[in-house]
C-alpha cells in the first residue's frame, strides 16, 4: 500500500477544545489543558503513526486580538499553522459564531486545502440545537466538512481521523516512526509545571509566568528536574511560593505525579521562583522562552 503522510492543523478561539482533541488523536497528554483561556502558548506537534501513515496533528494557541508582545508571538504560530497543512482542523464549541480575528477567519473562507469544521461538545447540546448549528455554518462556511464530535467524550473523533487518512496526500513519513512530538523532554517539564500554576492560581499571576527547567538529568532509574517559574513582579514572587512555601509545594507534587507518569519514571523535582520584569513584551526573552521564531 502506498504510504500517505501531511500535516493536519487545529485552529480555533481559546477554550474550544484544540489540546483535548489532538490529545485524544495521539493517545498521549502533550498538550496541557485547562478552563483558562491562552493555555497553549506555543505550536505544539503530535505524530501519530501507522504502517501506511503518518499524520502530524498541530495544536495551535487561541486566536486572540493580541495585547502584548508574547501574545502577538502567538498569533505567528497560528499563522504558520495555515501556511503548512495538507487538512485544516477548525474547531469551534456549541454556540459560537466566528473566530476572534476576521482576517484569519477569512483565510479559513478561501482556503484551497481541506477543511472540516469539528463541531464540539455536542454532549452539551440537543438535537435541534445541533441542527441549528450545523445549518448556520454551512451557510458561512462551504467550503467546510462539518463534524459534530465530542473530543472530551471522545465521540466522532475515531471518524474524524479516518476521514483525514483519506484526505491526506501520499508521502514518505516526514519523521522518524517512533517520534511521539518535535518537542523535547524539558519543554513537556515546563508545560506541566505551568499547567499547574494555571489550575491553583487566579487572575493574572498564570499569565504573568513562563517556566525554564535548568537541569534535567536523567538516571536508569530516576529522573533530576530544577525548575525556575518566573514571574513579572515581586509581589507576583510572593503569592507562587506560598504560605511558608506551601502554594509553591503543591505544585511540585502535582507536577512530579504526572511527570512520572509521562516519563514512566520516578521524578525529582526542585522548583525555584524568580522575577524576570516585563518578560512578556521584551523580545528578548521570549525568544529565550521560544517565541518570535
């Protein structure tokens, strides 16, 4: 059989969905997940191989109207995102009417490539209302496959990746069969680590913190991490660490548990908080942190 390989692309507002459904496609947690809007901060790659495919799912930031520096960062993953896809992924939630950015929504509206329109958490929903839905954007979008799928259930999503296998052009893998993401081990470090601030703390803080792992160090049988979370302010410094450091310890036991799960390993893990002022809109260091190319 000939061997078929591309690259499938999620976009979507925040909060729709996009982490839940390539992790589902995948099988594995690579992206993080939380009710937060801008959990995803990066382009997140996730292979998914067979003995006649491979399918490089994309999980991309939340299209926003970009309010600093890093935010506008985002927005050039999710640009790069339409520039390389052999299928487009437009998620969209029960009730929504368009993406945030016109201009992107409009390059959904003429795009030559594929697109399925993924119509999700219809187990929130009723049929009439799914009628409805499915009516108002075929009207907007047909150019569109429409879907109605549950990723968090994990409704249609067996369907929808047997849809993209038709879809996609025959090529030789683009990556080694046995690679689960592009990513390495210590971003999956940062990225839990930062899940964890964003389920325990409120307002700004989470937005206020990028993480960097200083050393990953890995043994037969265990696994070093140190860790620093940074912050904008001092203030911010004061609420991460905690009540004699105990706000700052929940999150390092939450993290070493999923961690070792990832890893299959035991995981030591050292968290340190650091302030690193107006991170977010000085170029460079969000291209210390990954972004901006």
């Amino acid at each position: 059989m000939a061997h078929k390989a591309g690259f499938v692309n999620i976009i979507g507002n925040p909060n729709v969905g996009k982490s839940t459904l390539m992790n589902a496609f995948v099988g594995e947690k690579l992206s993080i997940i939380t009710s937060k809007a801008q959990t995803t901060r990066h382009r997140i790659l996730g292979i998914v191989n067979g003995d006649d495919f491979q399918v490089i799912l994309s999980d991309t930031p939340g299209i926003i109207k970009p309010a600093y520096e890093l935010q506008t960062s985002m927005m050039d993953f999710v640009k790069s995102a339409f520039e390389d896809a052999d299928v487009l992924l437009y998620m969209v939630e029960i009730g929504e009417k368009a993406l945030k950015d016109e201009n992107f929504f409009k390059r959904i509206q003429h795009s030559q490539i594929p697109v399925l329109l993924l119509l999700n958490k219809i187990d929130t929903s009723d049929q009439q209302v799914l009628e409805e839905q499915v009516q108002y954007w075929k009207d907007l979008l047909p150019n569109a496959e429409i879907h109605p799928i549950s990723a968090l259930e994990n409704f249609n999503v067996k369907e929808v990746f047997e849809r993209i296998l038709e879809l996609l052009p025959e090529a030789p893998p683009y990556y080694p069969k046995d690679q689960l993401t592009d990513k390495p081990e210590r971003f999956f470090v940062n990225e839990t680590i930062r899940e964890k601030i964003l389920l325990h703390y409120k307002k700004e803080i989470p937005y206020s913190v990028e993480v960097e792992t200083e050393e990953f160090l890995e043994d037969e049988d265990i696994i070093r991490i140190r860790s620093v979370i940074m912050v904008e302010r001092d203030t911010q410094k004061g609420i991460i660490i905690g009540h004699k450091g105990s706000a700052l310890k929940r999150v390092g036991v939450e993290s070493r548990k999923d961690l070792e799960k990832f890893f299959d390993k035991q995981v030591h893990i050292e968290l340190y908080v650091k302030v690193n002022k107006n991170w977010r809109s000085n170029a460079q260091q969000l291209k210390r942190f990954g972004y901006n190319g």
